[in-house]
C-alpha cells in the first residue's frame, strides 16, 4: 500500500485531496464530493448526475408552521485547516445572517474533510451552531449522502444477513414497477434483471437500529471495489441505541444518518424556540475503500469492510479532527458501576442486570433518551454480572439512563453526573425495581421493546422481497398489515391464556380491518382467562407495554364490551409510521392501568383491547408485553 505524503490541489473550482491511494474531488466552495477516484476507476460516485448530486451533506429544515425545505449544503468559504504530509484537513463554511432569513435554515455550517496518510478512503464531519437569539426553526433531517455509479454497484450489505444484488434505479420508474401503498414501496413488474420481477423494493425493508449500523455500503464486481460507510460511535445521533435510522439503497445511495423522525415522528425533530443557542458535531465518519483481486471473491470485501469498522471504533474517539469543538480522549470523561434488579414478587434476590442497556444523556426523566435529539448520547451493554463501563464520554452535565431486556420500564439515577475531562466516577451498585404491585397471573409476550416474537404472518406472494424469505427479520415484508384482514376476515382476535401461544396466535400489529369497500374499521382484540379467586375490594394491575404505536388510540375494558365508557384510553397516541416503514418497534411506552377488583369475577373473565381509529391501514400498535398483576400481597411484603 502506498504512503506517499497526502497532496492538495487547489484550483478555482475543485479542491483535490491525494494520498496515492485514494483521490478525492470537492467543488470550490460548495464543499460538494463530485469525485472519488480509487483503484484505477476514475469515479465511484454517478458521473451521470450533476457534480451537485453526488455526495453531499443535506438538511431539512422549516420555520415554525411552514412546510419542510430541502437543503443541500453548499459552502461559500473554503479553507485549508491542516496541510501536512501526513494529514489534510478542508473547512468549507456557510454562515448565516439575518439578511438570510427564510432563504436558509439559521445556523452556522462548518463541513470538514479529512484525508490521512495511507488510508485507504476519506473522513467527514461537521459542526452545526444556532447563535442565540436566531430564529425558531425545527431541523428534521440531516445526513451526509453518497450516489454510486449505477453501471458498476449493484450488490449492497447492510449486515451479514441482509445483503443482496439490488434493483436499478430506473427499475423504479413508471413502466417498470407499480407504485404501492406509498411512493417508497414499488412492486417490480419489468426490471432489467428478470430475476428481481416480483419483488417489492423499498428503502425501509433496510434500515436498522442505530446501534447496529456501524457498516454499510456497496460491492462492484468489476473491477472488485467496495465503497462503505463507517460510524464508529452513535454518540452524535439522535434518540438512542435503539432509534431506526435508514442505511444503504436502491440508487446505488449510502446515507449517513444523524438525525430523522423516522419510526419515531415529530419528537425525534429538534425544535428550536425563543433564541435557544446550540451547537453540535456531527461525526466524523469514514468512507473506506477496499478492493480485491478479479480472482477473488468480491464477498470478501464485506467482510474486510466488517474488520475496518473495528478499527476505526478502537480508534475513537479519533486523536487527528483540528475543530477543537471535538473534544478528544483525554478531553472526556468516564463512567462505570453495576446494575442490580429488584423485582419483588418474582425473587426477593438481586438479579444481575446481565445485558442491560445503560447510558448517559442530557437531563431529563425516565427513558427521555429515546425522545432525545439535540444533543450527545453515550451508550454500552452490561455484562451478565451488570457490570457496565461507558467511556470517553464528552464533558457536560447528563443522567444515567437503562432499560434491562426481561422487565419493563425505565430505569433513572436520580442525581445528575457532572463529567469532566479526565475524570473517572464510580457508580458502585445501581439497583432498578421495575413495576410490580403484585404477583403476576399471567402474561404475554416477551419485554424486550419489540413486537418481533409475535406472530408475523408469511407475506403475500404477490410482495414479497426474496432477502427476507425464511428470514428471522420476515417483519421486514410489505404488506403484512393486510395479512389480518385475511386471518380475521369477520372477528378479531382472541387470546386464550394458557390456551394460546403468543408465537402463533397474538398477530404482531393491532391494525385495521379492511371492509369490502376498502375503507377501514377498528378491532377489538379480547384477552380471555379463569382466575379461581377475586378480591373484590383490592385493586389488579394491568401492565401494557407497547413497542410502538402510529395515530392509534388503545382503550381497555373489563368483562363488559360495550361500556360506554372505557376503564382506560391511551388517547390518541404515536407518529412512529413503524407499520408502513417494516419496523418491529418504534418508541416505547408503558401504559398501568388500575383493574377494580370489583370488575373481576371467579371464573371467566375478558379483557377487551379496542383500537378504533381507522383512517388508515397503518394506524395501530405494536404490543411488547402484557401482564395482569394480582392485588399485592402482604405476605411478600412481610418478607421483604
């Protein structure tokens, strides 16, 4: 591999940078990638497109009330930050004043590319700043994206399981696919390759959780290069580990994703109201480049893809970005402890929180993280004895935040952490009681956030996307909402317990009922279940934790169908579109519902779940787990 020094170029309208192994072109001062030279191709980005739309930074943006504009960013100031033979570091910066109101998002832009000596590829980031007393405005997406040449790329990996040759773009043009349900999803009726006819195409059968998108990209078989996007920390991205963000597709197109309401709605959007300063870094990320010889396989490159994302997550947070905004290892701070759980009626024990998600996030209550989008996160998984230890956390004032598979709700440590640089702060033994009034009588599903151990039905033949057949992600299918309607075409759903199996028989979404006239009607799914004895004159505890929910409304009754009013109603709840985008969970809520003792009777008794509204087939919910609790008992309670 070369390690000639790293070389620029400056002319009036480019800006090349040069490491002998890679060379990359960006507009002067736009800060647009219009080039990407590697491995004796001498563009990997769509020459076909305008230089302006081939790999970019964008945002969308609007004032209060006004619809959304799209924006590609586009520098107006160029500078060398560094130029060494070792390193090159561009600025290219658009600065906003009052004279621009309306015209551009209110925010100072400062886009940076960086290319280091013998690396095989490029890195970006940026730093975004809203000075105080600018205008209002909500930022509801930015990203950086990357459009590949369409006659050499046509394999994309998202993960080990989800890879495959993909669709031309123009295979999505009207004469050769239908439009489904919305504009994302088309059903490819006369693509160029014959083998792909059949098949839905749809951005969002790829995305993934935040967590999990560290590498993506695309494979050329000719020559064999592979062109990946590389995200070596989730600390600049909104709503958490378990946010779903969109990653590679059909364009060949590669996004980085930093923030978007996507599976979540409105409150992953930041809103920025009464002169509010912020500002944030968003990256770096890597692009890397590889390529393999014409005898090998061109698989390979995934997987050297795969061991160069662990290196660059080793390396992080980098040592080499000039903005002194990114604050560097011995600028932060760290945190450790352990996470016990007391749930008292199961085991009077502590219970090792093994696997537990525990994370520090901006101030706020209990599982406010995953509604977080302005500022920084910094997660970590426990370890089977619940120890946890988060590093290299940037200085500043956060909450300890975790959520353990297995119990629901939300864990909070209730006193504010100050991190500074260098520090260290030991936690010692956290403990976590998640709700419990009482002895469980019986429950349903699994408490992990997700709907994914229901019952997902087999798509129709008529949509199917062969990635996903015999899948463990079959969830990922269009159309499975329409699957109820075929299942239930005259009643709903009823739920036996100790009769039924929440594997096969609790469908995975409540949704809609399509009528013949191809409107809507709500559901009412009934929970059927024999309780020996009633204390009349206690209270029983239902616990409804949802894994998402889109425009619905659950209410709850007890024995009587028809009452006029419910014991509970949610109200209308959710904008996470998780139904329509093959999401299996979008934000979590947790619904306790009080049951009167005196609504129960010895012997049969039905709960009844009714979502009623129905303007659309993808309003409806997706249930994570649900338990009824008896009343307490003091007998526990003495032993505690």
């Amino acid at each position: 591999m070369s390690t000639r020094a790293v070389q620029l170029h400056i002319r009036d309208r480019y800006v090349v940078m040069d490491n002998g192994i890679v060379q990359v072109t960006l507009s002067n001062p736009d800060g647009i990638v219009t080039g990407i030279r590697y491995n004796g191709v001498d563009n990997l980005l769509e020459v076909l497109n305008k230089e302006s739309n081939r790999g970019y930074w964008d945002l969308v943006w609007n004032a209060p009330g006004s619809k959304g504009i799209f924006d590609v960013i586009s520098g107006t100031s160029f500078r060398v930050i560094v130029h060494n033979e070792n390193q090159v570091e561009l600025s290219f910066t658009r600065m906003w004043d009052p004279s621009l109101e309306g015209k551009f998002v209110p925010l100072n832009i400062d886009k940076r590319f960086i290319m280091l000596r013998g690396s095989s590829g490029f890195y970006s980031y940026a730093i975004y700043e809203h000075l105080k007393d600018w205008p209002d405005f909500d930022l509801g997406e930015t990203r950086i994206t990357f459009k590949l040449r369409k006659d050499r790329f046509h394999y994309m990996a998202v993960a080990d399981d989800r890879q495959r040759y993909m669709p031309l773009p123009e295979d999505r043009s009207s004469g050769r696919a239908q439009i489904l349900a919305y504009p994302e999803a088309v059903l490819l009726v006369n693509p160029s390759n014959p083998e792909h006819k059949g098949e839905v195409d749809d951005k969002y059968q790829y995305s993934r959780d935040n967590k999990d998108i560290k590498v993506h990209g695309w494979i050329s078989s000719n020559p064999p290069v592979g062109f990946w996007q590389i995200t070596p920390s989730d600390e600049f991205r909104s709503g958490g580990p378990l946010k779903q963000s969109l990653t590679s597709h059909v364009g060949p197109t590669t996004l980085a994703m930093f923030i978007s309401g996507h599976y979540a709605g409105q409150y992953l959007v930041p809103q920025f109201r009464n002169g509010e300063p912020w500002k944030k870094v968003f990256g770096p990320v890597f692009i890397y480049l590889n390529s393999a010889s014409p005898r090998d396989d061109p698989l390979w490159l995934w997987e050297d893809a795969k061991i160069q994302m662990m290196t660059e997550v080793q390396s992080w947070p980098y040592s080499f970005p000039a903005s002194e905004e990114f604050q560097k290892s011995d600028q932060r701070g760290n945190v450790g402890g352990r996470l016990l759980v007391l749930d008292r009626y199961s085991s009077k024990d502590y219970i090792p929180a093994n696997g537990a998600y525990v994370g520090m996030a901006p101030p706020g209550d209990a599982g406010s993280w995953q509604r977080e989008c302005k500022d920084y996160q910094f997660w970590t998984r426990a370890d089977e004895e619940g120890y946890f230890s988060i590093n290299n956390i940037r200085t500043g004032d956060y909450n300890l935040y975790a959520w353990v598979p297995g119990f629901i709700g939300d864990y909070r440590y209730d006193t504010p952490i100050t991190i500074t640089s260098g520090s260290y702060i030991e936690m010692g033994d956290l403990v976590y009681e998640p709700p419990s009034d009482g002895p469980t009588l019986w429950e349903i599903g699994i408490p992990d956030r997700s709907a994914a151990e229901f019952y997902v039905p087999d798509p129709d033949p008529k949509y199917i996307n062969k990635l996903f057949v015999n899948h463990p992600d079959r969830f990922r299918h269009y159309g499975l909402w329409d699957r109820y309607t075929e299942l239930y075409p005259d009643t709903d759903l009823v739920y036996t317990v100790g009769v039924s199996d929440y594997r096969k028989d609790w469908f995975f979404a409540q949704v809609p009922r399509k009528k013949d006239d191809n409107t809507h009607q709500g559901t009412t799914w009934q929970i059927k279940f024999i309780l020996n004895n009633v204390d009349r004159r206690s209270t029983y505890k239902l616990r409804v934790a949802i894994a998402s929910a889109t425009l619905a409304e659950l209410q709850v009754r007890v024995n009587d169908p028809n009452a006029r009013r419910p014991l509970f109603t949610s109200g209308l709840i959710g904008r996470d579109n998780s139904i329509a985008r093959h999401g299996i969970h979008g934000l979590y809520l947790l619904y306790n519902v009080n049951v009167p003792g005196a609504q129960l009777v010895e012997g049969n008794n039905t709960i009844f779940f009714t979502q009623p509204r129905n303007t659309s087939p993808f309003q409806g919910i997706m249930y994570d787990y649900i338990r009824l609790e008896g009343p307490p008992s003091s007998d526990v309670k003495d032993e505690l």
